[in-house]
C-alpha cells in the first residue's frame, strides 16, 4: 500500500450535525475510517447509533457536516453522487430489511442487475458465489420466511458483499437474533475483518468489540464521549464510560 | 307457465350476451382503475406537496359524488352537449370530436371511479410494508423508482389482492347503472324484455342469478391469484 491511499480515510464524517422534530439527535460528529479499520460504535440506546450510520449513507440527510469517499466530497443534491455512493458503502441492519418476495438468491443479485447492470445470469452466479461465502449456497431458493434470523443476516451480509462495497456499515447486526444464532453472524463478520473489509459496525457484543475493534467510539446523547483503542478504553480497572457501559451490559445479562 | 318458459329460453341468448358486455364493462373499468390507481398511490406516498394535493382532489371528487351524477354528467354534459369541442388555437379552426359510445363512456366513468377507490387500496398496501424495504433498496444504490417498481409493487400488489376482490365486486353492481346511459348490458336488457312480455319475477330473477354468477366466477379467480401468487412461508403475502 502506497503512502496515499494509507493516508486518505475510506469513508470520513466531518461535523455531522442532525435534528429530528427540532430535537437534536447528532452534534458535531467526526470520524475517519481507513482501509482495512474497524470501527465500532456503542452507547445506550437513543445514543443517535443508527442515525449516525444512516447519514454515512445519506439514508438520512444530514442538516450539517460532510462526507467524503475515499478523499472526495459527496455532494448531497446531486442525486448520482448519492446513489453512487451508497452503490460503494454497504449496510447491514438490525432488522435484516431482506426483500421478502424474493429468494435468498434473488435478494442478493438484484441490485446486481437494477444497478451494476449485470445480466441476469452474471448476477446469478455472482449471487451463488456470495451464498456460499457465508455458508447458505444450499439455502439459494428459499424465501426469506423459511429462514432462521441467522440465516437471514448472513444473506443480508452476501447482499452487500456482492456490490464490492469499499465499507460496510453494520448496525447491531445480532440485537435481534436469538442467543443461539449471534456465533454464527459474527463470525461471518469476523470473516470480513480477516479479509481486510473496512467496517464500521454499532454493536453491544462486548468480546467481539475488544477482539476486532481498531477503535471504540463511546456514544452518548448524540455525541461521541469517548473514543479510543479497547486495549485501553477496556483495559482491566480503566475507568472509562465504555469499561462502565459493558460492566452494567454483563450485569443485566447475568441478571436474565 | 309454458308460454312464460317459451319467452324467457327465446330471450336468454340476448340476456346473455348483455351479461358479455357486463363483464367487458367491469373488466375494462378495472383495468383502466388499475393503470391510473397505481401511479395515483405511489404519487400519493412518494411525491411532492402538489400531486399529493391534486391526488388527494381527485380521490375526493369520485368518492363523493354518486356514479349516477358522473354518468349523466360525463355523457350528457360532456359527451353529448359539448360535442364536437370546437375551439381556436393561433388562430386555426379546431375540432374536436367527443362522439363515444354509451359502453366506451361507461367503460370511462366506472374506471375513473374505481381508479380513486383502487389507489387507496394500494396505497393502503404500500404504507403496510416495513419502511425497511425501501431503505435496503437505497442502500444498494437502486434509483427510487427502480425500488418501487422491483421491491415495493411486487410485494404490495400481492396484498392489494383481497381489496381488489372488494372493488371487483362493487364495480360489477355499480355497473347495472349504466343502463341509464343506454348502454344494452345485462341490466338493460332484462329491463326491455321483462317489460315488453310483463314477465317480471323470471327475467329479475335471471339477472340476479348471472350478477351473482358473474360475482362467484371473479371472486374464485381472485382468490386462485391470491393463492398463486403467495410468498412461500408467509401467511399474509
Ligand atoms: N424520525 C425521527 N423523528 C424524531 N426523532 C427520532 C426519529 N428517529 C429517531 N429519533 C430519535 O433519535 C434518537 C436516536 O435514535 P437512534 O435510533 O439513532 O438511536 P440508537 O443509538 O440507534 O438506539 P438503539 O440502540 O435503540 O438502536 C432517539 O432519541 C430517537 O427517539
Ligand atoms: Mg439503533
């Protein structure tokens, strides 16, 4: 890697800025994510989390601040731009958001056809090749209602993968599975990390965080209070939110 | 009585091809409900101020105002008093004719009409659907009407279908109103032929048992759709 490109961020936030019915959610946000980072955001919930990644796409337009892909701004009224933009920045959801009338298959080769303007079959194999990436290649046919949340994430994460996202961002991708079936998503997620994938990812999954994380960004009232490395932020006896936050999160746990 | 069977076999041939045009009718009137609901929905949902406005006009003024007042004043006031629309633009003779057939005029009115009621049902459908579906949609980059077309419709199209079974049924009884503008369907017909022989009960009661005919036969392929058409693994789409 040359001297130029470890020096421009993939993806960077400068002073976003959101209110919501004349609330404010986000205040004066930055973040510089690098090839190959992850980034995790955590804090409670109301924290502005899913805000804050939404603008990252601009699903949700910010009211200050800007964007810039890989060094260049996003110009927000122009519509290519965006569409550009959101063609090479991923997003997972909590929810999964899986096309419910279309196969896992499907799900993942039509933005393939509608916006790489693949043909079908290209897309199809492509889809395949994604499926199997994250062990459902056997599971290409079956509509998002005869899957597990497990399942239906992984096909969410192929989805994203297929575009050649240059970042993915994740947005607690495992706060709705059931127990059982966190491993077997984050794993795939790990997998990524393994493979160099730039992410930015809101989770509350305390080991994942301090075993992947390049930096924790402790979020709070819409702004980030905290933010460093997990050796430190987590560091045993460290007194920082972050270390308080997981503290009180293992305390509930154990507590259910 | 026998001379009573005798009229009514003589007078079923026409009866039924009246009951043709019935369907003609309701099936036109469905389809024209269909190409301007949809977009009428959709700009509802996703447009701006203005053709949320306009939308929202439309939608009132066919809801408000009976069929029988549109009938007349489509046909009459329009069709037949205005006709041909004569006009001059810079300064050139311009004609216009309006001339159109009491079935063609029906056909009109009664798809106008449903087009208001239709995009309500869709947009019923559309605003049903997790607001997460056209969020992923956009985040893949897809274009907004890419999304609607290829993520939004298929699925809410699906659960319009009861709906539309509703309004197939409404439109097939609002359709023997057109025997007003002379329009020889079904109601029409039985109503010249019960009054020329005084053969009342017999020739209403047939109209009612092919309205109710016309009703099952819709209604049966609807729900065949409906089946067909169902996301394995979903109840409700
Ligand atoms: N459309 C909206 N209008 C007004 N307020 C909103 C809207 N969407 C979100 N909010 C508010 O913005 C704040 C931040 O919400 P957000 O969903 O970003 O938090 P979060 O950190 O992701 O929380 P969670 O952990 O529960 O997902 C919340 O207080 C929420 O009530
Ligand atoms: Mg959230």
């Amino acid at each position: 890697m040359n001297e130029a490109t470890q020096q421009t961020p993939v993806l960077e936030a400068r002073n976003i800025g959101k209110s919501l019915g004349g609330r404010p959610i986000l205040s004066d946000l930055s973040l510089s994510v690098y090839k190959g980072e992850m980034k995790v955001l955590i804090g409670p919930s109301g924290a502005g989390k899913s805000t804050f990644l939404q603008c990252l796409n601009h699903l949700i337009t910010p009211d200050t601040g800007e964007l810039l892909l890989n060094g260049e701004r996003i110009s927000p009224a122009n519509k290519g731009e965006l569409r550009s933009l959101r063609e090479r920045v991923g997003m997972i959801f909590q929810d999964f958001n899986l096309f419910d009338h279309l196969t896992a298959q499907e799900n993942v080769s039509i933005a393939l056809v509608k916006v790489k303007k693949m043909s079908r079959r290209d897309a199809s194999l492509r889809a395949m090749m994604e499926l199997e990436r994250v062990g459902l290649s056997r599971r290409a046919g079956l509509y998002p209602a005869e899957l597990s949340g497990g399942q239906k994430q992984r096909v969410a994460i192929a989805r994203a993968l297929a575009m050649d996202p240059e970042v993915i961002l994740l947005d607690e991708p495992t706060s709705a599975l059931d127990p059982e079936l966190v491993g077997e998503v984050l794993a795939a997620i790990r997998e990524l990390a393994r493979g160099g994938m730039t992410m930015i990812m809101a989770t509350h999954q305390m080991d994942f965080a301090r075993a992947l994380a390049t930096e924790i960004l402790f979020m709070e009232k819409g702004a980030i209070i905290e933010r460093g490395a997990p050796a430190s932020l987590l560091a045993p006896g460290a007194k920082t939110r972050t270390q308080a936050f997981f503290a009180r999160l293992v305390a509930e746990e154990s507590a259910c | 009585m026998q001379e009573s069977i005798l009229t009514i076999c003589e007078a079923m041939p026409w009866i039924l091809e009246g009951a043709l045009i019935t369907i003609g009718t309701v099936a036109a009137a469905m389809l024209l409900g269909l190409f301007l609901g949809v977009p009428m929905a959709i700009g509802q949902i996703y447009g701006n101020a203005a053709t949320r406005g306009v939308i929202a006009l439309y939608v009132w003024f066919f809801r408000g105002v009976p069929i029988l007042v549109l009938l007349y004043l489509f046909y009459f006031g329009l069709v037949y008093q205005l006709n041909p629309l004569e006009f001059s633009l810079f300064g050139m003779q311009c004609s216009i004719s309006l001339a159109l057939s009491p079935f063609a005029a029906s056909c009109i009115v009664l798809g106008l009409t449903s087009a208001a009621y239709q995009s309500q049902i869709f947009r019923g459908a559309i605003n049903s659907l997790p607001s997460g579906q056209l969020k992923a949609a956009r985040a893949l980059g897809m274009r907004d009407f890419e999304a609607i077309a290829s993520i939004i419709l298929p699925q809410a199209l699906r659960l319009s279908i009861p709906g539309w079974s509703n309004e197939y049924s409404i439109l097939l009884k609002d359709s023997a109103l057109v025997s007003v503008l002379g329009a020889m369907e079904l109601m029409a017909r039985t109503k010249a032929v019960a009054t020329s022989t005084a053969e009342y009960t017999a020739f209403y009661v047939s109209a009612a048992l092919l309205y109710f005919l016309i009703t099952w036969i819709g209604l049966r392929g609807l729900r065949y759709a409906e089946k067909n058409f169902r996301i394995p693994g979903y109840s409700h789409l």
